[in-house]
C-alpha cells in the first residue's frame, strides 16, 4: 500500500499536523498535533528574539511526537506570492503542452518569473462542443516563500518533501472525505488568522481556488474597537465567545468570565501528540455561563429580540418598566449575544463576504457553475459563534461547520484526549488533512 506523508500546515497563528493511514475503505488518523505560534500583535510582552523563533518552537514541539519527526513530509503555502490558476484550452499536440501551460502561468504570475516556482497538474481529457479540450491547473509559487517553509521545517524536526499549496489541499481533504456528487456545486472556506482560502468544487473538479486577505485578525480588531479592548485582551475575547454585556465591560474592564487564556496553556495541552506548553484550547468555554453563546442559535430570538436590545437603539415596544420572566430574560440574553457577535462579524467580514459574493457571481453568470449550492466553514475562524448562520444569510446559501475528521476513522486516537476534543479541533485540520493524504 502506498506510503502517505504526513502533513505539516503552518499557519500564522498555529501548526497543525496530521498523520493518516489508508484502511480499506478510506482513512485512518494515526496521530494529530496542534502548537500556537506566539504573535507579537496578541503577545506584547515577548522578546523580539521569542517572536521570531516562535515558529520554530511550536514546530519542535510538534516534532516530539514520534508519528510526526523525521518524517516525509506534505507542506503548503498560501497568500499573494502564490498564484494558482485553472486553465483550459483546445487539444494540441502532446509536446506542446508544456509551453502553452507556461503561457499561461505567465498571465497570471504577479512577481517576476525568474523568481518563481511552476507546477502543473493535468486533468482528466474533457469534450466541449464535441471537441477534446485540455484542463489543468498551474501554480506559481515564489522561490523565497517555499524556500523560507524548507528552511524552517527541516530546522523543526521534518523532512519535508512534497510542496502543496492552502487550497488544493483543502479541496484534496474535502473530496476524498465527503466527495461531492455529480453535478453538485461546494464552496469550501477556510477561514484562519490572515489569510481565507476559498476553493470551488464542482462535480469532484476544482473549478477556482484563491486566498484572500482576512480572516481572524480582523473580528479581533473589530472587538478591540467595538469593546474598547486592546488587541491581546480582544484575541482572548474572541476565543472566548466575544459576548459580555456592556455594563460589565463599563463596570469592570471585561469581566472576564473563567477560562484561562493567559499563559496559553490549556486542557489537553500535555496529551501525547500535542507538545504541551501553548496548545490550543477547544473545550467548550463556561458552558452556561454568561459568556457562552449557543452556536445553533434560534433565528426567531435573534430576529425579534435584536431591535429591541441592541443598546437601546430602536426599541420597538417602547416598554421601559417591562419586567421580563426569567425564560424571557434567557431568550433576551442569548438574542443580545447573537446580535452582538453578529455585529463584529459584519464590521470584520463585510468585505470577505463582498469578495465571495463576487466570486460566486462571476462563476454563475459566465455559465462555469450552475449555482452553487452548499457552503462548508473550516479553520480556526469558523469556531466563531453562529458564522455559519452568518455566512448563510449574507450569502444564501445553505452553510455549515465543516470537520474532515467526522470521516475518519478516529479510533486509534480518541481515547487519548478528552471527549469531544477531536470534533472541536478537526474544523482547524482541513488543510494539513489534505496534505497527509499525499502519496510518497
Ligand atoms: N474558539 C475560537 N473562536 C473564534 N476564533 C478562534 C477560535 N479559536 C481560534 N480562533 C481563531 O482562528 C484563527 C486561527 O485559525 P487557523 O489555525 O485556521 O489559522 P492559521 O492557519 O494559523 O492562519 P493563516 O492560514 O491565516 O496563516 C486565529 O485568528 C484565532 O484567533
Ligand atoms: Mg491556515
């Protein structure tokens, strides 16, 4: 049986990795890992020299699990020094391919040439007008950027030895876990710090892929301004849940409510596999606390409580001395932290979502999809409360939270971490998923 790599996705805020096997009937997960990066924005009171190797240092952790060091393997860039574009053009001769694939690269490369990268992938031979037509896809990387990703991995403890980039590997990850039927349409959307990696599948075909700018960073500095937070207080909100009522916040700087977000050491941290010191968190935070906010939120509370409780801004009932029963009070609470969080996510994602808009028109209009006709969230990002409802609203389409380890075969792994853990962490894993699906 084919030997897999294992896949390495470093991103701005965390790596993540993944080793998978083959099982007979799809994939099994061998081992997972998961380290922050330490970011000067969120961590003020580190040293230059710590911000700097802070890359390196949460490779090395993940490098300790023994599923993971020396091994071969799969790593990915994304960003604007990587331009990827599909192509299609009548059959020509075999020898000829090269150099028009080349040709079009040169369409698209937004540095110069001498300094890039190319690969090419054809696909299957395709008819259109009765006529063979030839499709592909071919990516220009920049030199420095895989150079820089080389450098530092095999400084971490790896052998990286396959070069990929963000959204092939979430598309790889999503076909060869949930496929996508025949003549169905998926926009898949994987939203971490920086950057959002948008893939069109269609049929099982990659129709477009691109990275935008935006991301996480963005509802961070939204809660900064809109709560009057600084960036690192703001981070810790978000990841939090975001919602306080504004009294508290007026009252006593934040209120914060319970978890322990300031040595960034959390539940799970020391599990085999996860290099301990600042791993991520995924617990649910305070459940039934006043920060947590249900994520299958009711549209009907949101759509009759949010005129009324929004900092008093167009209250409809006008009901100053209303005295509210305790389940009304609950409703009113939870319609109030939906509207809130609804708030950052319009004020940071407005113009994500203009951009996939356009997208999604472009492709419609010119005929390339018909519709499109589901939308899968993953990264860290779409851990925000109620995104998904977001992203269904301003898009139309019908949106949920992705997990590409909901078709694993986690048995081999589940029981060393707490319950839950894996179904919190997958939607972050979508791309080094991908990447561990590559053969040797
Ligand atoms: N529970 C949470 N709620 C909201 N946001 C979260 C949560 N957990 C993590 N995030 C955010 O997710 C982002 C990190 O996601 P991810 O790991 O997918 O990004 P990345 O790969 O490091 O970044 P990029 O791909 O942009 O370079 C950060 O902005 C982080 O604040
Ligand atoms: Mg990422």
């Amino acid at each position: 049986m084919a030997t897999l790599a294992v896949g390495i996705d470093v991103g701005t805020s965390s790596v993540k990795a993944v080793a998978l096997k083959r099982t007979g009937s799809g994939y099994a997960l061998k081992s997972v890992g998961q380290a922050d990066i330490r970011r000067a924005e969120y961590h003020p009171e580190e040293s230059p020299q710590s911000l700097a190797e802070a890359p390196l240092r949460a490779l090395e952790r993940i490098s300790q699990d023994s599923a993971f060091s020396r091994k071969p393997c799969a790593f990915s860039v994304s960003g604007p020094r990587v331009a990827p574009r599909l192509f299609k053009f009548p059959s020509i001769p075999k020898g000829e391919v090269e150099q028009a694939i080349r040709f079009e690269a040169e369409q698209i490369i937004p540095f110069d040439l001498a300094q890039a990268a190319l690969d090419f992938v054809l696909f299957d031979e395709g008819m259109e007008e009765g006529k063979p037509v030839i499709e592909g896809l071919v990516v220009a990387v920049h030199k420095e950027e895989v150079d820089k990703q080389y450098v530092l991995l095999k400084s971490g403890g790896f052998d990286p030895v396959v070069l990929d980039i963000d959204t092939l590997a979430l598309s790889n990850s999503f076909l060869e876990t949930e496929g996508v039927a025949e003549r169905e349409t998926v926009a898949l959307i994987n939203i971490g710090a920086r950057f959002t990696n948008l893939a069109i599948l269609h049929g099982g075909r990659r129709v477009f892929v691109r990275d935008i700018a935006s991301g996480g960073d963005m509802l961070s500095r939204a809660i900064s301004e809109i709560y009057g937070l600084d960036l690192p207080q703001a981070e810790k909100r978000k990841r939090e849940a975001v919602y306080t009522p504004l009294d508290e916040l007026e009252g006593g700087g934040g209120g914060d409510a319970g978890a322990d977000m300031g040595d960034g050491t959390q539940a799970g941290g020391d599990t085999e596999g996860f290099g301990g010191g600042e791993t991520e968190s995924f617990q649910p935070v305070d459940e039934g606390g006043e920060e947590y906010v249900l994520l299958d939120s009711d549209e009907t509370a949101f759509n009759t409580g949010s005129d009324t409780m929004t900092d008093g801004a167009g209250s409809t009932g006008g009901d100053e001395g209303f005295a509210a029963s305790g389940e009304t009070q609950n409703a009113m609470n939870a319609a109030q932290r939906i509207s809130a969080n609804r708030a950052v996510l319009v004020d940071a994602l407005g113009d994500l979502i203009s951009e996939i808009q356009d997208t999604f028109k472009y492709y419609i209009n010119r005929r390339i999809v018909p519709r499109i006709d589901k939308v899968r969230l993953c990264g860290g990002t779409a851990k925000f409360p109620d995104i998904d409802e977001f992203f269904a609203s301003q898009l139309g389409v019908p949106t949920q939270l992705w997990n590409p380890f909901a078709r694993l075969d986690v048995s081999g792994v589940s029981g060393k971490f707490p319950p839950n853990f894996l179904d919190e962490l997958g939607p972050l894993m979508a791309i080094a998923t991908g990447l561990a699906m590559r053969q040797l």
